[in-house]
C-alpha cells in the first residue's frame, strides 16, 4: 500500500473510531435522560445502509466516513407533535442538557483510557531509555554512556519514548530537571540537566538533539562500509570489518571513532587499529592524515565510511498485566490531558511555535499511517492521543463545539433564562469564523511541514 493510500486508509479508521465512540457518549446520556434520538449516523452524506431498531431510532452508515452525528428531538430544529414536547432535547431540564452535551468529550476520555490499557496489556515494543552519546548540558549534566534514565522528575521512564516526550516538554519551560539515573555499575545517582542553558530558537521537535543526547539504539556500529583510495586505511582496513579498539581504546560505534582517530593525530606517530575480520581479531597498524574538512577546518582521517545500518531491534517492551494496566491507563490518560492543556497555554502566551501545535489532517494522516506501521500497540497509543485532543478541543468555549454549548448553559444558570435567538445566531456566526480560522492555521501547518 502506497503512503497516500496508506495515511488516507489510516486517517479514515482513525477518525471513524475517534468520532462514532464521541458520538455515542452524546446518544447514551441523551436516551438515558429520556431524549428521544432521532438518527444515529456514522459518516456524512447520503445513508448507504440504514435501519429503524425498537427504540424508534434511524441507525445509518453514510458515505462520507468523516465523522458522524446524533440528531435529537427539538423544537428548535423543527416540528415536535405535542404528546411528544416531554421527549425534545430543549424541553429537558439544564442539568440533563448539560450532561447529554459533556458526554461527548468524555467518552473520548473513556476510550483514550480503554486504548492506553489495551495498548499495555498487548505490549508495546520499544528501546530502553540509554545514553549512547552525552555532548552539550546532558554531558554538563554528568550524563555518560551507558546511563540509564529511570525516571525525569517524578514521570517513570521505562523506555525511550517516555524519556524522549518528557524531555521534549520540560524543555518549552527552560527550567532545570531531575535525572534519576542508573550508572553502568548498578548504582543510583540524581543528574540535574540546566535545560535552562539551552540556546533560544531552537526547533521544539529536536530538543532532545540539542540537549546532546543521543539514545543507545540510533548509534551506528563501528563497521566499515567503504575505504577510500590514497588514505592511511587503503589496503589496511576492509569493507565490514568491525572496528573494536583505536590505539587501545574500545570502541562501540562508529561515532566513537572521529574523537580516538584525533587524539592519535596529535599524539604523533602509527597507532593500532584493532578490528574483527570474519571471525578473526586482527591489530593493524595505522597513521591518521590531517586533511582539511568542509569550511576549512583541518582534522584526522583514516579515509572510512560506515556500513549501511537498518533500524535497529527493540531491546524494550512497555507492558503491564491486565490488573495493573488500570491505573497506569488513568494515570496516563491524565498525564496526557494535563500536557495538551499546558500545551495550548504555552501557545497561547507565545512559549511554544503555533507551528508546531496546530496540526491538521496531512500531518494526522502521515503520523497515522507511520504509527499503524510500528504495530497495534503504538497505533493504539497513537488513537489515545487523538482521542485525548478531541475530547479538550470539544471542551473549547468556542460556540458551535461543546464547550460552547455548555457555556450557554452556564450563561442561562446565571441569567435565569435561555438565550436569545439573535445571540444565538451571533455566536454561531463568531463560531464558525473562529473555527475556519483554526483549520486553516493547520492546513497551513500541513503545508509547511510538506515543503520543509
């Protein structure tokens, strides 16, 4: 399946589940306040399939799997017969409208929190949270190859991903944070990380990168994938030979290798290389070149490159059992919400690029199809999340959505009546503007992303 089709079919699912379980919580609260439902429709448009069940409510699948709706009983959509007023949506007491209105968010809640736990029973392949590489404040920080972060303040990190988001958060807000650390030797030591140190402008999505952390997983092996004529390695080294040492140093990626080749430039003179050639462990002798780099700036050769390297296997699972997952799934569903309310804050006060907060359905689409690739587990905690940005997006006072209904509702507590038409319609009107606004700030986003 090509990548169009593949985010398009994604997307299609995803919005499907996300939008039917939202709808749903609308229906049951309202049948269960004795509203009369009228249709219950998966998708938009013209109805291909369509039933009546005995509680006198129109079951559809429509052709545009978009979304769907509930539509209620209501004298203000149209004519209600008499025997029927006690039935209508708008005849019910603001209490129970209130809660058929909030149902929606919070059944996407519900299923965020179904999803997360579905998520960790089935188990979700990951890396371990270990340093590979620590330049910049991680090395500052006393952060070394081999570490292991167990935990960023008080959020566990089991693996690589929790690690990875907390860091990403924690560095909008510059303020320093608390590594707990397992060293390679076993014992427990606390880093503090200055992430207020970090450069102004730096991209939101790479802060880990300018942390100076690089995982133990994204190292590339110390394997040789070319030697490049006339240099120190041409008829020494060999394709695939797996470089172990460099003038008595081990060496466990191709990263490690630059910084040993320098230090034996300048100490002078040749410098064993040893190396693992099928099967064999081999010392060769070798006198790096100082040769001048792009820009000019000179350094130490031995004229290789490094070979191909595939992604590499998950050395980590995040699962739970079936007991235990509840209450990681709330927590989590929690955690989640909390960070996409921070999240529009620190947008809306400027601390975080509108660019990066606003996605629409290209960027959805792509994230979509990549996470359903990685397998069940990470496309489940991929439909959390969306479901979790559902749920807060619907609770915007923005009229139109829920939250704008439940803040007429609020207004009508306190005026002791229902609004206006006229204010109605106005805030129809301010609503829908804002929300044109909203969804082509992300198509912009969207286009944005694409070019770069």
């Amino acid at each position: 399946m090509s990548d169009f089709l593949g985010s398009l079919w994604w997307l299609l699912v995803a919005l499907g589940v996300l939008v039917t379980f939202h709808e749903f919580g609308h229906f049951w609260v309202a049948r269960r306040c004795g509203v009369k439902v009228l249709r219950f429709s998966v998708g938009f448009g013209t109805p291909l399939w369509r039933w009546h069940g005995k509680d006198g409510t129109e079951y559809a699948v429509a052709a545009i799997p978009l979304g769907g709706y509930v539509r209620m009983l209501d004298e203000r959509e149209g004519e209600v017969r008499p025997h029927e007023r006690h039935l209508a949506f708008n005849s019910k007491p603001i209490w129970q409208r209130m809660a058929v209105v909030a149902a929606g968010p919070l059944a996407n809640l519900v299923l965020a929190f179904l999803l997360l736990w579905g998520m960790l029973v089935i188990g979700r392949p990951d890396y371990a949270p270990v340093v590979g590489q620590a330049t910049a404040i991680a090395a500052q920080a006393g952060l070394q190859p081999g570490d292991r972060v167990l935990a960023l303040g008080d959020r566990a990190t089991p693996t690589w991903s929790e690690l990875a988001m907390a860091l990403a958060v924690a560095a909008l807000d510059r303020q320093p944070v608390a590594l707990q650390v397992r060293r390679a030797d076993g014992s427990t030591v606390t880093r503090d990380l200055p992430l207020q140190h970090l450069p102004q402008g730096i991209d939101e999505l790479r802060t880990v990168a300018a942390i100076g952390l690089l995982p133990r997983h994204l190292l590339i092996p110390a394997v040789v994938g070319s030697v490049r004529q006339g240099t120190p390695a041409w008829g020494v080294l060999a394709d695939g030979d797996r470089i172990t040492a460099i003038d008595a140093h081990p060496v466990s990626s191709f990263e490690d290798i630059a910084p040993l080749v320098a230090k034996l430039g300048e100490r002078g003179g040749p410098g064993m290389v040893e190396v693992e050639r099928d099967g064999e462990r081999l010392a060769l002798e070798l006198t790096p070149q100082r040769t001048q780099a792009g820009g000019g700036i000179p350094q130490w050769i031995l004229g290789i490159t490094n070979a191909p390297a595939g992604a590499p296997p998950h050395d980590a699972v995040l699962r739970l059992g079936p007991v235990a997952a509840v209450p990681a799934a709330v927590r989590e569903t929690g955690y989640q919400a909390r960070q996409l309310v921070d999240m529009v804050a620190r947008a809306v006060s400027g601390r975080v690029s509108v660019e990066n907060t606003v996605s629409g359905p290209i960027t959805i689409a792509r994230a979509a199809n990549d996470f359903a690739a990685r397998g069940p587990a990470w496309f489940l905690n991929f439909l959390a999340l969306l479901s979790v940005s559902l749920a807060l997006i619907n609770l915007l006072p923005i009229p139109v959505l829920d939250g704008g209904h439940l803040l007429y509702y609020l207004i009508e507590l306190v005026i002791r009546r229902p609004l206006g038409e006229r204010a109605l319609a106005v805030g129809q009107y301010i609503g829908l503007a804002m929300i044109a606004g909203l969804m082509g700030l992300a198509f912009y986003n969207d286009i944005l992303h694409l070019v770069s």
